[in-house]
C-alpha cells in the first residue's frame, strides 16, 4: 500500500509478483479514468510501468495518479 501525495486519490494498493510484475492495481479515490490505469498496468513489468508513468502531471499539479503509481 502507498500512500499518495498531491493528487485526490489517497492511496494505491498493488502486489508484484516474483518477477516484478504489478497486479491487483486499486486506487483509493481519484478521477473517474483511474481504473482504466490500472487495468493498463496489470501484468506490465514494474520498470517499464514506471518508465512510461513518471512524470506525467494532474493540470497544473506538479504529480498525478498515474505519477504517484510510479513512485
């Protein structure tokens, strides 16, 4: 479990498995699309998600969801 900063859903509950793959992705909260991220990210390996998810901003919010996912 992660606890989000900056951005309205209030966490993010995730599990990897032993080859560091991300399943059971569920935000706490946030825009109606965050469960379209989740399923995006389901089974992708843990580096590439956080390759393609660093850095993308909420507006003029320096993080976003998908962001605090990649933390």
């Amino acid at each position: 479990r992660y606890k989000t900063s900056g951005v309205c859903s209030s966490a993010i509950e995730f599990e990897l498995d032993d080859q560091k793959k991300i399943h059971n992705v569920k935000f706490q909260g946030g825009a109606p699309e965050i469960p379209g991220v989740a399923r995006l990210v389901e089974g992708m390996e843990a580096e590439e998600a956080i390759r393609r998810l660093e850095g993308i901003r909420c507006g003029v919010r320096p993080t976003s969801c998908p962001d605090q996912l990649s933390k």
